[in-house]
C-alpha cells in the first residue's frame, strides 16, 4: 500500500499530464450555419483520447484511495474556477448561480432565461451570454444611482 505522500505525488503528476495534453489540443472551432445556429469543432486524435481515459482513470483510482471526490466531480469545480472557460454546462450554471438544474431546464422550456447553445443534444451557455443576462438582472434598490 502507497503513503499517503507517494499517492499525492502519483496525484500531482496525473493531473499535470492531463493539463498538458488539454494545453496541446488544438483549439475550438465554430462554425456559423447562417440560419441562426451554430457548431463546434474540437479535433481531437484517437491516440490523445485513449491517453486521456488512462489518465482520467488512473486518477479515479488514486483519488478514490486517498478518499478525494470523483474526477467528474472535481473537473467540474476546475471548469468552475477557471476564467478561461467560455461554455458552461448547465451544471456549471447551475452551481455559478446557487440553483438547480432543473430551475434552468424549465426557463429554457418556458422560453425565459439566459441564451443557450445546444450542441450534439448537450445545452451550453456561452459566458459572454451569461455575463449579459446577470448585467440585465442587476436590481437598484431606490436612492441608488
């Protein structure tokens, strides 16, 4: 059985090689359809998938033996706290904004709510539309300016 310390490292080394291949990767690629819709192309090789399952699970493996929260979990909280990233789930929405996720499926049935993205049948919000719709919900309270 590893120490805790060797695990740790074991850690550190795993999520310093997935950044490294997220950092690699080409960039996104949208592409306007002109009737209003768009899509996105992310190229990635066979080669960096199958090394990014390996990865991901070895860090499961690791993290669950140092008793840490899941890799989906902890990739969302990354995606969370990082300003770099211009789409956001709606998991991600829904934890930004303290709701659940079923209060953002009903603005989107209900035709209310931010401007969203639906890519591959998965929604996504661009933040420039995020940032746009909490501008628009700032409330004054009256005295103020």
């Amino acid at each position: 059985m590893k120490t805790k310390k060797a695990l740790l490292a074991e850690k550190l080394t795993l999520e310093q090689a997935i950044q490294a291949l997220h950092a690699n990767a080409p960039s996104p690629r949208w592409i306007d359809r002109g009737d209003g819709s768009l899509s996105i192309s992310v190229p990635i090789s066979a080669a960096d998938m199958k090394a990014q399952a390996a990865l991901r699970a070895k860090l499961a493996r690791v993290e669950s033996q140092l008793g840490q929260p899941k890799a989906a979990e902890r990739n969302t909280m990354r995606q969370l706290s990082s300003e770099g990233a211009e789409l956001l789930t709606e998991q991600m929405l829904a934890h930004r904004w303290h709701c659940s996720i079923s209060r953002l499926q009903r603005w989107r049935s209900a035709s209310t709510g931010p401007v969203y993205l639906k890519i591959g049948g998965k929604v996504l919000y661009r933040m420039d539309d995020i940032r746009a719709y909490e501008s628009a919900s700032v409330v004054k309270p009256r005295g103020h300016a």
